[in-house]
C-alpha cells in the first residue's frame, strides 16, 4: 500500500493491533468445522462477489484481500468475473476447497493464500477489501481489534454480516456466531472509526456495508465514483457526440418499428471461425446479411465478404484498427463510447452511433440529442449489446460464427490479439440450468475460460431470459461454450416446459 497509515480517519495516531499472540482456539474450532462437508456447502460468501463488483466497481487488475475466505469460491469468482489480483487470508489450511488449491498455482498471478489471523496480524494489504460471513464469529471482546486490522490493511472494504444465529455449529457442539447483532449496530462500529460509509443495506438476515477508513489520498473521494475506464469512456461520449470538424454531428442509431424474417449472421473472432470459412462464404454468396465484430471485420474483409455491417464497443484506443481498412460499402454501428480515432475517417452517411452507459451519462447525452437518444441494454462486452441491438433494429433470427466463450487448443481468438495473450485462465463447468460457473467438482463437461469469457456466458443466459429475448431464433455454431450453454439450456427448457 502507498499510503501510510496516517491516512487511517480512526483514532488518532492508530496502529493495527499485532499484539496477539498464535494460537488462537477458534482456529482449532474451524480447522474441525471445515472437515464437514455440510458445513462447506453451506459457505456462500460467493453470493456476495457480484454485489461487491457491482457496488465497488473496482479496476480490472486491483489487488483484493479476501478476509476470511472460507472456501476460496468468492475469491475465485472476483478473479474470474472482476479480473481482480486476489489474496486469500484464513487462520487454517483446510478452509479451502479441493479444487481451488491447484489453482493456486496454476493462477498464482491472480489468486493467492497467506495464513493470517484477524486478530493477530500482521495483515497483506490491498486496495480493496472483501469480508464476508466472517465478524458474526468474532468474540464479541475481539471485534474492534479485528475491524480495525481490516480497515487498515485495505483502503475500501466490502463487509457481509449476518445478523442471525448459524445453523453449522450443532456439527461439532459449538456456537459459530459469537456476535450477533443488528444493521445499526455494526453501523455505529464504522462509524465510531471516522469510517466513510460509501454504501450501506439492510437485508434483514445480513448487513452489508462498502466503507473505507482512509482519509488521505485520492481513494477515498474517488470511491464510488469513476474508474479509469470510465472516465475515458464518458470523456469519449462528449466528444463523439459533439460536433465533428465540419460542424456536423455524427448521426445515432434509431429503433425500427418493422419486424424482419430474414436471418443475420454476426461473426465473432472465437477459435472455431476458422472452421466455418467455406460455410459463411456460401451464406454471404446467397444473401445473408453479415455483422461483424471487433477484428471479425478484417477477417470478412480478406475473404471478399464485404459489405458488412461492423459493430465496435471498447472504448480502448487500440479499437481503432478494428474499422481498417474503412470502405464506402459497409456501414459502421459505433458505440459512442468508444475513443475518437475509431471515428476518423468513417462515412458519415454509413455510420451511427449508438449509447451503452445509461446511467453515467445520461446528462452528457441529453444535452447532445434533446429530441432523445436509444439506449442498448445488454452485457459487457461487444456480442451481448449485438444481440439486443439488432432485435430494437427489427431482426430476430441469428447465426452465429466464431462466439465461443472459451479457449480452444489454448487458443482465445481465430487470429492474433496480443491484447487478450496472457490472461487468467480458469474451468469452467456448465450446470443444468445453464450457467457457467468457476468450479471444478461440478458436474458436466469442463472449458478453460479467461474471465470476461465467463461473465459473456451468463449473460447470455441473463439475456435469454429477459423480454428482449421472448421473439428471437438463436443458432450458435461451433463447440465452444456459448454453443454447449444453448444446448443444456434448451434440454432444461424441454424438461420444465418453462422459458430459460
């Protein structure tokens, strides 16, 4: 941590408390609790990743301390789904779960152990901070000392508590919540520390909170508010949508009242694409309207497919290549977050853009078109704003090429991408209803995932679940795991005669 720890807003002149000694007896109560296997499955901290990713929005690559992993599913899941740099820190070995222990060294990059104990410190530090269904088991007589080692080790953490007795402790004749208080109770804690309690709810049988103790430095005013990439993107949105050199604004994508039978083939850049040449070359010959995505559009482009319809979201600068060579024929849907150079040179009677980020610009845009703007709902990345996009633009069949969600031969794109070499690579299961999740012991065929191929797959699932998806027909060719989702999801549909 840069920061020293007079950053820290609690009493003045504070230091964590390293004065405990080793051996603490609730060590030995949970070295014997973890030999039960109900007791392990009843350890869902992992409930809580999405919320502390989507409450936090920390960067990619931030470093996390996991406080009290438990069984390292939650950390697996913020390095999976957040592509976060993840310590895990327990008072015994065995809290882990049997497949997440290769994985430390497998993904040593991202996903890590320290023996620690709360009380005792000395603790590793982080930018960030999860700490779920752990201060429920603290002595009542040890709480402070152990919130206030946690708030100095991370500058911004996520606490989930419970607030009710535990149902595990009968396995080994023991109490396992020692406190067990109320939302306000563990709010005057923070509180009491000068916290700044950036978020905060009331489940009823939990309370979670997002505070940081820092005052110092810039993470405390900036918690909460926009991470690099957003700052880039929203700057990106008020140029883009600003008037071009020529005083003209760039036009923005509009809804279709209409309905269209006719089918679209959207082509991703997924390992198997290769497979396919001579079928997409075919349905080009015949007619089929093509969609193209991120570096897809140089592929067509070398097979004579063109005109195609290209479709660019990431707001990196390097997308820019991903519209070369710009031709006059095919049109370009560009979102309008993405960096300026990607625009350069686009025609502008071929080329609309089209909105994602709702809620942190929604002043920006507003001003840009008073007559009113179409928002893209959708997932994070390029594919699922496709989707839903072209079903607002009148289309509802869909084939789909090269969208794998997965490595194949190791391989993470039909072509080289330097910018996706080198990412954490995880297994990933397929369960019965259809989602992907990061755990080995589950039953079903296995794939090797980068992380933002995981959250791609769910939200997939998330999509064919919502309203958008009621009227479409989807084809996903290939056998990647985007393809094996849609099949168990179907078999799951067949079988409860309800929509997936």
């Amino acid at each position: 941590m840069s920061d020293d720890l007079t950053g820290f807003a609690g009493l003045e002149g504070f230091k964590p408390d390293v004065t405990v000694g080793q051996g603490n007896p609730e060590a030995v109560k949970y070295g014997e609790m973890w030999k039960h296997d109900a007791y392990r499955a009843n350890a869902r901290g992992e409930v809580f990743a999405p919320e502390f990713l989507r409450v936090a929005h920390p960067r990619p690559g931030a470093s996390v301390i996991d406080f009290g992993c438990g069984t390292g599913r939650p950390a697996l899941l913020l390095a999976t789904l957040g592509g976060l740099n993840v310590t895990m820190v327990d008072f015994v070995r065995n809290c882990l779960d049997a497949d997440i222990r290769p994985m430390l060294e497998a993904q040593a990059h991202t996903l890590r152990f320290v023996k620690a104990d709360l009380e005792a410190g000395p603790l590793p530090t982080g930018e960030y901070g999860f700490c779920t269904e752990v201060m429920e088991h603290i002595p009542p007589d040890r709480v402070d000392r152990v919130l206030n080692n946690i708030l100095c080790a991370a500058r911004h953490v996520f606490f989930s508590i419970s607030t009710v007795d535990d149902s595990c402790g009968e396995l080994i004749g023991a109490k396992l919540h020692l406190t067990v208080q109320p939302y306000l109770w563990w709010l005057q804690k923070f509180h009491d520390r000068g916290a700044v309690v950036h978020w905060s709810q009331d489940v009823g049988a939990a309370a979670l909170f997002y505070v940081s103790a820092w005052s110092t430095g810039r993470t405390v005013a900036d918690s909460g508010a926009l991470n690099i990439e957003e700052q880039k993107a929203l700057d990106n949105i008020r140029t883009n949508t600003g008037p071009r050199a020529d005083g003209r604004q760039w036009q923005h994508l509009r809804p279709y009242p209409g309905r269209s039978d006719e089918a679209i083939m959207i082509v991703g850049s997924g390992p198997t694409l290769n497979e396919f040449e001579a079928e997409i070359i075919a349905e080009r010959k015949r007619g089929i309207k093509l969609v193209t995505l991120n570096g897809a559009y140089g592929w067509a482009l070398e097979r004579g497919l063109a005109p195609v319809t290209q479709v660019v979201m990431d707001a990196r600068a390097f997308n820019a290549r991903f519209v070369q060579p710009i031709r006059d024929d095919c049109v370009y849907l560009i979102a309008s977050q993405c960096d300026p150079a990607v625009l350069q040179g686009l025609p502008y009677d071929r080329t609309f853009l089209w909105h994602t980020m709702v809620d942190l610009a929604k002043d920006v845009l507003g001003r840009a078109y008073p007559e009113g703007w179409l928002w893209v709902p959708g997932g994070t990345t390029v594919l699922l704003r496709t989707l839903p996009m072209l079903t607002l633009l009148g289309h509802h069949r869909f084939v789909l090429y090269g969208c794998d969600s997965c490595l194949i031969d190791e391989q993470h794109h039909a072509f080289s991408q330097p910018e996706n070499d080198h990412g954490p690579v995880v297994p990933v299961m397929v369960t019965a209803d259809g989602r992907a999740v990061t755990r080995t012991h589950a039953e079903g065929r296995m794939f090797r995932c980068n992380p933002w191929m995981v959250a791609q797959a769910n939200q997939l699932v998330e999509f064919l679940q919502s309203p958008l998806s009621d009227d479409i027909e989807l084809d996903i060719k290939g056998d990647g795991l985007l393809a094996h989702i849609l099949t168990v999801a179907a078999a799951a549909h067949d079988r409860a005669g309800v929509l997936v």
